[in-house]
C-alpha cells in the first residue's frame, strides 16, 4: 500500500518532539511491513522553527521524506505546506495520515476526492486554544 504522513515538522538531530518522533515511528515500521511509505513535511527544527535542512527528497529507513516550503498562513505553530497537492500528486498515495489540527490537513480534506486517497486525520495534544475548541465541536 502507498501511504502519504504528513506531518509540519520531523525529527531532524538533534530536535526531537513528540509528535514528530510518533510520525518517524510509525513511517519506519510501515515501511518494514512492505509498504511504501512516504512523509511529506518541512526541513524546520519544531523547537527553534530554524531551517536544520535543505528542501529536498531523501530516503531513511526505507521512508522516502519530502522537504517543501512552509507558507505564511499560520495556525499555531504550523504553517500552510508549499507544493503540498503538486507532492500529494506525485505519490499518488491510497492513503494520506495527517497529524494534528494544522493547515495541511485543511488542504489535504480539500483535494481528497479529487486527488483520490483516503484521509486519516490524528490529533494530538492541541497546541492552541482554537485546536482544543475545535476538537471539542
């Protein structure tokens, strides 16, 4: 199965979160299982928010990662991901799992029939108060 994580930010040494080490976890072991298994994030520290990495694409651990450009819209902590559909695309993937309440599971919902895959959306410790009102609806 070809899976899609997107997640805002990923664990980049020596910066590790929480979230971020779930998301790295679980994309290794998926990819042990025999899926392909891709991340879609930024090459941004979640600590320091300072760019640790270039844009890119890389492999570990059998998990192929995708570094694009945060936008300017901000919710929280995390911003609107840049080239997001265009990479979204380019996997073609069964399914997308995004973490947390953040612009890109705003974009993902969005494009989800056009583009054809199944959204799983896990949210996690809200990191504002709109996420916590939000999660409350």
């Amino acid at each position: 199965m070809r899976i899609a994580i997107v997640c805002s930010y990923y664990p980049w040494p020596p910066s590790v979160g929480g979230v971020e080490t779930i998301v790295r976890n679980v994309a290794i072991e998926l990819a042990r299982r025999g899926h392909e298994v891709h991340v879609v994030t930024t090459p941004f520290d979640v600590t320091t928010m300072k760019q640790v990495t270039d844009y890119s694409v890389e492999e570990r651990n059998g998990v192929v990662i995708h570094k694009l450009k945060p936008g300017k819209i901000r919710i929280g902590y995390a911003r609107v991901v840049k080239g997001l559909r265009e990479t979204v695309e380019k996997i073609k993937p069964e399914i997308v799992h995004s973490h947390n309440l953040h612009p890109p599971l705003f974009q993902l919902t969005n494009w989800k029939r056009r583009l054809g895959y199944k959204l799983v959306a896990e949210l996690h410790y809200p990191a504002i108060e709109l996420d916590f009102f939000i999660q409350k609806i």
